[in-house]
C-alpha cells in the first residue's frame, strides 16, 4: 500500500485518501480490488496443466448417474375426442351411450379428425382433437398412462376420467431414446475436466486469499 501512495501520489497520504473519495472508494474496497489484481496477475504467470483427464471410471459414473441429460425426452403426437358425462343433469348413461357410439363409427373406420369435430367438447375440437406433440406430464395420470403405452395409430377404448369420457388416437412417437455411452464419452470427459480444473482453481485462489497480506496503516 505505501508503494502506491509513494509511486501514483507522490508519498502524499491525503491526496490518496481524497482520490478514493472522489471515486467512491472506502479504503476497504480499494485493498480488495488491490488484492484482487494481485491475484489475477500471479494467475497469467501460473503455469496451467493441460495433460488433465478423466479417467474411464468417472466417465462411466456420471454416465450411470446423468442419464436424463442423454436421454431425448418421449412424445406422442395426438389425438383426443372427449365427451362429458353431464352427470349433473342426470345424463350420464346417455353420455356413455354416446361415447360408446362414437368408439364405434371409429371402429368401423370413420374419420378420427372428422368424428371428432363432430362430437368432441374438448377445446381441440376445431383442430379435430388435435393435441399435436405431447411430453409426459402433460396430460392426466389416467390418460398419459394409455398415450403412452398404445401403438401408434391405436385408437384408445373409452377411458372415463373426472366426469368425462375420452378417446385417444396416438399417431406418431418421437424420443425416449438414450444415446449410447460410446457416443457421449466425449462431451462427458470434457464436461469433468472442465469441473475438475474450475475446482482447482478455486482452491488455488482460497489458498492464495488466505495468505495475502496487506499492511495497514
């Protein structure tokens, strides 16, 4: 400290001290920026080890552990038609009635988007039940459970959930793959060096902290 009042102010303590005010600086904060830059440049003169690895084990660890991170996330693209039951009002039996109708014109072939424009009370209805792509957690327990599990081009038996009466149509699926570890090894080492040098780092940096020394006057 006294070698920067003596070499940017000349030895003069006061002129020191009102430059730090002019600039909004108490005399804590400016030993902390000293320090800091202290520390970057003893960091641009430190030698960086670039003969890092990870070694296999690792790799396959956090393989085994992160396999969400490789695995695409699971679609369906669909269809829905939905029929309340207006149990309300005393109609329900005629509203499984419907619904079992509806089942079967799809049975027989008709069209899902026409029959669904039709009958449909779902908010899809114009877009013929259209859902589009749908990830897992999307829909009701009751019918992921059915989208998911049902062969493309399916269509789905009544499923009556929350007072209503549904019929889906599953006509595409997309993800849910994992890439295999062969392929990831790669991204995997590089992601663990990258940690593993960032660790050092901060380490290096809390050991140099600690042994920094500003006088005080």
């Amino acid at each position: 400290m006294h070698e920067i009042i003596r070499e940017s102010f000349g030895g003069d303590r006061n002129t020191f001290i009102k430059t730090l005010e002019a600039q909004n600086y108490t005399l804590g904060e400016f030993k902390q920026k000293e320090m800091e830059a202290m520390i970057v440049q003893a960091m641009r003169g430190k030698n960086v080890r670039r003969d890092m690895v990870a070694s296999p084990p690792k790799v396959d660890e956090y393989y085994r552990k992160h396999l969400d991170e490789f695995t695409a996330k699971e679609q369906v693209k669909l269809r829905l038609i939905m029929v309340p039951s207006h149990a309300e009002t005393g109609n329900a039996a005629a509203q499984k009635a419907l619904a079992e109708e509806v089942l079967g014109q799809l049975a027989n072939g008709a069209d899902f988007e026409h029959v669904a424009q039709v009958y449909s009370e779902d908010s899809s209805r114009e877009l013929g039940g259209d859902w589009g792509w749908v990830e897992r957690k999307t829909l009701a327990a009751p019918l992921e459970k059915v989208a998911f599990n049902m062969p493309v081009g399916r269509i789905s038996n009544i499923i009556e959930y929350a007072g209503n009466y549904y019929i889906l149509k599953v006509e595409a699926k997309q993800g849910g793959t994992t890439r295999p570890l062969s392929e990831v090894r790669p991204e995997i080492e590089k992601k663990l060096i990258q940690e593993e040098a960032q660790n050092l780092q901060e380490r290096w940096l809390a050991g140099l902290r600690a042994k920094a020394y500003i006088r005080t006057f």
